[in-house]
C-alpha cells in the first residue's frame, strides 16, 4: 500500500530518534540492541540527507569531529530482526519508507566506530551524486504518484512514504513535508492501495513558522490573571488555579511552596510547555500577588485527559465551587447534588467522602476551623455585642485557657420577652462535632404559638456545674420575680439550678416525656393509648374532672398508676400547678429550635451561633412583616382572633341568667346542660379555661355579649399578652449579623483573649446524629425480626406467638 500526502504548500522537515550509547547482542536468529542510557535523542533537519544527518547527530551528542559514526535500524517488516545499517542517502530513503501497518518507525542506533579511513572512504566515493540520484528518483515518483491518483489532484498528491515519521515511545506521529505549510493548517493523510481504491482518512495539524520550523500549538490556560494582581490570601489564588487546571485540562507542579512564595509550573514542562506562575507575599502585609505569569501552554490536552498523573478533585475544589454559588450561606446542597455539580461545572468526578469534606470544609473557610473558632470566640462575641448593642455574651475558660461555657442572648430577645407570657421552656440539646458539648436554650411562647429563644448557652454537659452557671448568666437578662414559670423535663440538675437560683419562680414537668416514661412502665396493653390517656389526665382544667379520669386511668392500667403516684401532682396536673401556665404544657417550643438547629449542630462554634443569629434575624423580620399585613382593625393575634371568632358564634345559643350587675355575675347554661358561674370582673368561670388559658371562654363571651352586662370590648378580657399592640412590641427591634472576620475592628485586650479546644476522645465511625433520649425518658426498642416457624422449630420454640 503507497501513502500520499495532499495540501496545498508543501516543505521539509525531518524529526528523526535515535539512541546512541548501545551495542548488539546476537542470540540465536535474532539480535537486541542493548542501550547503556535510559532516554531517546532527537533531530530535527529542513533536508533529508546522510551528510547533514551524521552531522546533526555528532553536533546531539556531542563527539569530536574526527570520530565517524555508524547507523543502523531494526526493519518493522523483514523478521527475524537483524540490523539494517545506513550508508548513504538511498539507505536513509529506505529507513524513512520503512513502517509498519500502524505507521510506527524503528527508532536509529548510533555507534561509534574506530575505523576513520573506511568511513572517510565511502563519505567521498558518494557525496553529492548520491544527493542528486535521490532527488531525481524523488522528483520521478512524485510524477508517477500523481498519475495514479488522477488529473484532478496531480497538483496536491506526493508521495509521503519517505515524510511520515512515528514516535516509537509514545506513539504520537510527526510529519515530514516538500512545501511550507500555512499555520494551524489541516493535513489530510490519503491511504492509496495498489488498485488506486482510497483507504483511511487520518487527519493532523501542523504549526509551523516562516522559517518553516515545527512549532507546538499554543493556548491560553483562561484563569486571566494580570501581573501584580492582589489576593487576600495564598488558598484564594490556589484555589483559583486549581479550578482553572481542571476546567482546561492541564496539570502543574508546585516547585516551591512556603508561607511567603508559591510557584507552580506546567507538568509537561520538560516537553517544552513555558507556562509558569510566580505569586509572593506582599511586604507588611498578609496579600499575595502575581510576580511572573506566563498564560500559554503548548502542552498536549490530549495526553493530560488520559494521563494517571492528573489531578484529581480536593474538598478545597468543592468548597471553592460552593463559595461561588452560596457565598458566605452555610445551608448548601446535600454531598450527592455536590457530586453532579462539581461534574458539570468542573468536569472532574469526586467521591461522595470528598463531597462532604468539601461542604464542611467551605463552612470552615466562612468562620475558620474547628480550632479558630475557640481562638476567635472572644473577638466574635466583641462583634456581636458591637452590631447589636446591649447584648449579653460570656465565656468561660478553666486555668489552661481550655473552654468551658458560653452564654448570649441578643437584646431585641431579652427586651421582647417583657411583652411575652412569664413562661420559659428550658432544655439542652446534643453538638454533634468532635468537641461535643450541649447546646441550651431558654425560650417563650409568643401568643400565636411562634418560638421565642431568649438565650442560648455552649456547656460541657447537663451537669450541676454547668447548668447552674447557665442559670446565673441568664439571670442577669430575665429576673427573678414572682409569677415566672420555667418548664422542662425532669433532669434532675436543671430541677436544683432552678430552685437555686430562681427561688421565687415556679417549676413545672413536661407532661410529653412524661407520657414517654409512663408507657415504659406498662405491658400488654397499647402503649400509645396510655400516653394519650396520661396526657388528657394531665390537661384537665377542673379538679372534679381530674380526678375522675385519673381515677379511671388507675383501674385500667395500675403499674402506670403506681409510677405516676410518685410525681407530685403540681408538677404535671394542669389544674393544680400554682403559677399561670397558660396553654404551655410541654418542652414542645425548645424540642422544635432543636430541630431547626439540627444542622448547624453539626458545626464548629461560630458557625453554629451565625446559623442561629441568622435564624433569629429570618423570624424577627418574618412576624414583623405579618404584623403590618394585619389589619389594624384586628385587636388580637391571628390565633386568638379565629379562637374568639368562633366562641362568638357558639356564645349566642347559650342562655344567661344574671346573678349580680354590680359584680358582674352572671350563670350561663351550658350546651351540655350545666351551670356555670362567670365573674367578668375577676376574669373567671367555673369551667376554669378563662382562668387558667387567659383568654375568655364560650361562657365568658355569653356572659360580655348580653345586655346587662356593661363589657363593650372584649379583648379587654383577655390577657395583655394576646394582644397585637404586645405581640408588635416584641418583635420591633432588629437583629444584625456579625460581617466575615476580615471586616473586624477589635481592640488589642480583646484580640489577646484566646481560647483552646477542649479535649475530646477520637472515636471510630461517624459521629452519631440521631437523638439522645432525654432523662427519664426511655428510647424506642429494637422490634425483633420475625422468623418462620422453621427457625421456631430448629431453635427448640414450636409455639405461635
């Protein structure tokens, strides 16, 4: 099968390998060459010769003059391999024709030779008429090639026989022409057989300058940097290249790296590839800055695709793509959508461990590390009493300057409070990093049953120690005055901190854990009945009525009744508590901030205390939009309002009897057909919901509406607390976030406070995530797997369950 080479201008050039340095070993049929050096040499000639070419070589390798030189080459088609030696210009003609099927050339084999006369010799018997029978044997094929092909390419087909050279190492092709090529011009190779028929197109590209020398094709890398540009720090322009290399399919080297100089090359650097960056440190200060920077590679995309060197994706690649899509937001996609969009923004593809590395790494670089965050803790809490003035913050640290405790509580939380109901749910709640610790919350109800956090806490655990210097600090935003409430589960250290440092407040049970604890305390019976059985014994309004569904609650599950007994009654019992507990029965407000916060307890200090500013700031401006959409004819907050809406209604049908005009007595008949007595001067009713719920009744409301009674509004029944002038107080002031660290302006006696991690033990396996059961309260059972009757039989149990 002939070659032919068609493109419009055509010139010589010849790359030739050769090693040089070896010997021949003959064993059997066969000879192997035997290299003493582990690299190839190349050449690269504008004529083919054997003058220029031996020349060439001796010039490579660096021999004297006087020395001569033998070449010789392995034939890729005569087996059993013997060397074939090069004399003169017609053997170099043949060498160069000589491939096999896939176009793959010997690589030449130089050795040196002490015999100077033989070699002048043969030089002087060929010279130049050995270089012009050459040419005229070319310029004749040339003819007869073209014939072949057809009148319509005489002009364009050669023959490319002796042009196409092949790489032996690594198999890339490089290309020998007559004519000089234009630039970037395409090279179409036409396989001709014997028969004139067409056989595989290959397609090549050519860079070659005026001159007519090979040159590699250049290209921009595209991160568009500019000498002297400034970053803030060295990870922003390593981050920056970093993309930049797997987004165009180049690999570097880092050749120096320290905390002052960063300086990278081009992997295919001994290839000829110039691309290089240089970035230093700027003096007195901590910016970095590009030196030197050269933009264009002339390395091969091709090879850096395939090559198992090339780089592979970081958790710094992932947070650096995240940082672009949610910049300082700590709420990012889950590590699976992390995986797809680093795929498609990048083209690289990362593990899915990578892929959460990557979305705690990128939280990290918003409020540092796990460890910068206790050295900052001092100066972030600087920062948010200066955004927010009058906030209340406190660390404590033990003698080693290891972390112990944290308190605050925003101003806009404490001061809203004051219209709020006196009731605050206390509870703690697991940090899940590696430094663990318990997460308190002290928070209220507002009237329309929103939560209403006070103040947050960072303990060591849910200990005496701990909760009673909680308890301390939060005394310092909420008094101790009579009427305050506290509820919580029945952890026996929050129960003595209370009673020690708010004396006058009064304490009671959260009746959902202790449902929990009464269901464990039972068998053979629903226990899900139990619980709810347990909590309506719990919310009964009236004495009469608690005591006959305890009463009932005791004959039919008598273990839960000897459990239950042991509690005192105004702990749990709605109807005896002696405070005003209003609706709030349970520690459900803080068990929901938990779970709002489930995430960001998986994060190191300050960005767990960001998340819960920044959901503080999210509710604040949320309830306050609601209150200027409600109309201002409205006097009570929405749930209120639609609870009274309805009472109305029912109100009507009820007949009343006044007792007492003065007093504003009345006896209203019940839908049921009982008496109740109502006194709208001492807000009260024999029903006892207008006195324990605070809010007017359906008796209450018959009683306002009818005509004897002198009550024209009747929000003024109702608690101060449900209505909308308080509930717009306690959201009127604004909360602010603290600004990244790099806007920070904080005093020297603040900046020399520091705090270290505490100690923690390393475990193996991922830090558990799903909820502790709180004290007293037992956790759900594994239910046993049922087996067949077989594995019944075999275990020596043949009974049916």
């Amino acid at each position: 099968m002939l070659f032919y080479l068609s493109f419009s201008r055509l010139k010589w050039i010849q790359i030739i390998h050769f090693e040089y340095g070896g010997r021949y070993s003959t064993k059997g049929d066969e000879s192997q060459w035997i290299s003493r050096e582990q690299r190839n040499y190349a050449i690269m000639m504008k004529d083919i010769t054997y003058a220029e070419l031996v020349d060439k070589i001796g010039i490579k390798i660096r021999i004297d003059k006087c020395s001569k030189l033998v070449i010789s080459y392995f034939s890729m088609v005569i087996f059993p391999r013997k060397p074939t030696y090069i004399y003169d210009d017609g053997d170099l003609l043949c060498y160069l024709a000589d491939v096999n099927k896939d176009h793959y050339r010997s690589v030449l084999h130089v050795e040196l030779t002490k015999d100077v006369e033989q070699i002048q010799g043969c030089e002087q018997i060929r010279g130049c008429e050995q270089i012009r029978g050459c040419e005229q044997i070319r310029g004749c094929e040339q003819i007869r090639m073209c014939e072949q092909v057809g009148e319509e390419d005489r002009g364009s087909a050669v023959v490319v026989s002796n042009w196409l050279n092949t790489r032996v190492n690594d198999g890339s092709m490089n290309l020998y022409s007559t004519e000089p090529a234009a630039e970037d011009e395409l090279v179409e190779y036409v396989a001709i057989d014997e028969n004139g028929g067409m056989g595989e197109d290959i397609e090549a590209s050519l860079n070659v300058d005026n001159s007519g020398e090979y040159l590699r094709h250049e290209w921009d890398d595209e991160i568009d940097l500019v000498g002297g540009q400034v970053f803030r720090s060295k990870r922003e322009i390593q981050d920056l290249v970093e993309k930049g290399a797997h987004q165009n399919c180049f690999n570097y080297d880092i050749m120096s790296s320290d905390t002052k100089l960063w300086v990278v090359k081009c992997s295919d650097r001994k290839n000829g590839c110039k691309w290089h960056l240089r970035v230093a440190k700027t003096m007195n200060s901590d910016f970095f800055s590009v030196r030197t920077y050269t933009k264009m590679h002339t390395c091969c995309r091709a090879t850096t695709s395939t090559s198992i060197t090339k780089r592979r994706g970081t958790p710094r690649l992932v947070a650096s793509v995240l940082h672009e899509d949610y910049p300082g937001v700590f709420e990012t996609p889950a590590p699976k959508s992390l995986i797809s969009m680093v795929q498609g923004r990048l083209g690289v593809k990362v593990s899915y461990s990578t892929a959460l590395r990557g979305k705690k790494q990128a939280v990290s670089d918003v409020r540092g590390s796990p460890k910068e965050s206790f050295s900052l803790v001092y100066s972030y809490m600087y920062m948010l009493e200066k955004m927010n003035p009058g906030t209340k913050t406190y660390v404590e640290v033990d003698e080693e300057h290891k972390f112990k405790y944290l308190f605050f509580s925003l101003k806009a939380c404490y001061e809203g409070f004051q219209a709020m109901r006196k009731v605050i749910i206390v509870d703690g709640t697991h940090i899940k990093t590696i430094h663990k610790g318990v997460l308190m919350v002290a928070s209220a109800q507002d009237p329309n049953r929103h939560h209403y956090p006070i103040a947050f806490g960072v303990v060591d655990g849910e200990n005496d120690a701990s909760l009673r210097w909680f308890f301390n600090k939060l005394k310092s935003v909420v008094s101790d005055v009579h009427g305050l409430v506290f509820v919580s589960d029945r952890n026996q250290s929050i129960i003595n901190s209370i009673q020690e440092v708010y004396p006058l407040s009064k304490h009671g049970f959260c009746i959902w854990h202790l449902a929990q604890n009464v269901k464990a305390n039972v068998s053979h019976v629903n226990k899900k009945t139990v619980a709810t059985k347990f909590m309506e014994c719990a919310k009964a309004y009236t004495e009469i009525e608690f005591l006959q569904l305890y009463g009932e609650f005791k004959r039919r599950y008598p273990a839960a009744g000897v459990y239950v007994d042991k509690i005192p009654l105004e702990k749990w019992v709605r109807c005896y508590f002696p405070g005003d507990r209003y609706n709030i029965v349970t520690t459900n407000t803080v068990e929901s901030i938990n779970a709002v916060f489930k995430k960001a307890r998986n994060y190191s200090l300050l960005p767990m205390i960001d998340a819960i500013v920044d959901k503080m700031i999210e509710w604040f401006n949320r309830y306050r939009n609601v209150v200027k959409e409600t109309s201002p004819s409205q006097k009570f907050v929405t749930r209120v309002d639609k609870k009274m809406h309805k009472r109305c209604k029912d109100a009507k049908l009820l007949t009343v009897i006044e007792l007492n005009s003065l007093l504003l007595e009345y006896k209203v008949i019940g839908r049921d057909g009982n008496n109740y007595l109502v006194d709208l001067r001492r807000l009260s009713c024999s029903c006892k919901r207008f006195d324990l719920a605070r809010i007017p009744c359906v008796h209450a409301i018959a009683a306002a509406c009818s005509g004897s009674s002198e009550i024209h509004e009747l929000h003024y029944l109702c608690s101060k607390y449900y209505w909308m002038e308080q509930w717009t107080l306690a959201y009127c002031m604004t909360i602010y976030p603290v600004p990244h660290k790099s806007h920070w302006i904080i005093p020297d006696d603040i900046r020399a406070l520091f705090a270290l991690p505490s100690e923690y033990e390393k475990k193996k396996g991922r830090i558990q995530e799903a909820r502790f059961p709180s004290t007293g309260e037992h956790g759900h059972r594994r239910r046993k797997r049922k087996r067949g009757h077989l594995y019944s039989y075999l275990d020596g149990d043949s009974s049916d369950e």
